[in-house]
C-alpha cells in the first residue's frame, strides 16, 4: 500500500514498501520524481496533496519508476531510456540531458546524468538545500539491478565517479530503494564494491527467479549477469 510521508517543507515521499517516488509542491505547479508501479496509485496520492498542474520527471525508464506515467500522459526523461517506457507511443516525452533545471516553488533541480543502471540514468541536485534524489545508482545495501542488456558496469563505476567529484554540492541523498535518507559516503562505498564484483572479488550465488547472481560486497549487494561482468552490453 503506498503511504506518504512528509521529508521536508513541501517535499513528500510516495513509497509502496518497494520504490519510492518524490513530489515537491510550489504555488502554481508540482515536480514529481518518478512514477511507481503499475497500479500503486501515485496519481491518486499526487491529487490528495495537490491540485496544481504535475511536471513528471523520470530517473529512468525501468518499469518501477514509470510504471504509472501513463496516468500523467507526459514526462521528461533521457532520450536513451524511451524505447523502455510502456505505451511509449500514448506519451508527450521530452528529452533530459545533463544540466538541466527545473523550478518548483523554493526547489530547484539539476540533471546530473549518471548512466550504468540504465543507459539513461539520472539525479536531480537541489544545491542550495545540499540534497541528491540518487534514482537506483546509489543505494545502501541494495541490491542494485544491474543485469540485462539496459545495463553496463563500465558506465556504472564512471558515473559514481562523476558523482564523488560533486561530493561538495549536496550532504545528503534520497535514493530510491531501501534506506533513505542516506549518507553520500555510500557513493564511494557502492563504487567499492562494484570495483570488486568487477575484478571477480565477490562472492555470489545464483537467482532462482532471476537470470542472474547475486553479488555480495561490503556496503552493498549486485543482482548480475556475465554479460554485464564481461562489458557486452
């Protein structure tokens, strides 16, 4: 069942016990970060907060964060994540690229791209209230996805890099799995460990369900597949 909770002054989080989306009110429009599952009814707990216009921005394409857009009708989102949105072709898209901002009441997001998860992964930087909306590339815990041909550990381990360089312009992250709000020294952590599954470090076992192993580092633990190990992808 989702439930909503207040994170800040107009900031809430919407979280089904699974994936959680994030929407910022301001006077005159809303900012959504992401969309849930299918059937979650973030729309519903959307209009229960407000009835203001809603701007949907995704972090990426995977179905549990854009599973409800079509609720919405319109959504802004890396170019290279649309061939993996549902009903695609019902959708108002536009694209995401790095640097762009987006304005609501005392909130202003930043795209950081930060592909690896996807192709076409994002985060959102609010700086002067010093906060990262991370998506799924940075976790505690996890496990982070990272098997199937939408996924690439080279770009992966690049991106939180990249993210480690802005380590001065947020001091805490919301991420979209388990744990939140957590500490940024999860990024380094998460970079550790996905060194080490990279390098054969970790131990594994395999999924039942899924094509893939788990991986177990330190900080936090990979679902993945050789082909992602071998940079096919």
């Amino acid at each position: 069942m989702l439930q909503t909770k207040q994170l800040r002054e107009n900031l809430y989080a919407l979280d089904d016990g699974m994936v959680r989306a994030f929407l910022f009110l301001g006077k005159d429009k809303a900012l959504l970060i992401d969309t849930g599952l299918p059937g979650d009814g973030v729309r519903a707990a959307v209009a229960a907060l407000t009835d203001a216009p809603v701007q949907v921005l995704l972090t990426h394409g995977d179905g549990d964060h854009s599973g409800g857009v079509a609720a919405f009708g319109e959504a802004w989102v890396h170019e290279k994540d649309w061939p993996m949105l549902a009903d695609r072709d019902k959708l108002r898209l536009h694209p995401l690229k790095e640097g762009d901002v987006f304005d609501c009441g005392t909130y202003r997001l930043e795209v950081i791209e930060t592909p690896g998860h996807t192709y076409g992964s994002v985060a959102f930087l609010e700086r002067e209230k010093k906060l990262l909306f991370s998506g799924d590339s940075v976790q505690k815990e996890g496990p982070i996805y990272m098997f199937g041909a939408t996924r690439n550990l080279d770009l992966y381990i690049a991106s939180q890099r990249k993210l480690l360089t802005r380590l001065d312009q947020f001091d805490t992250v919301y991420p979209s799995h388990h744990a939140c709000p957590i500490d940024p020294s999860y990024i380094e952590k998460d970079l550790e460990d996905a060194l080490a599954m990279q390098a054969g470090k970790l131990e594994s076992t395999p999924e039942t369900t899924m094509p893939c192993r788990t991986y177990r580092g330190q900080w936090v633990s990979f679902y993945c597949d050789d082909r992602v190990l071998r940079g096919d992808n």
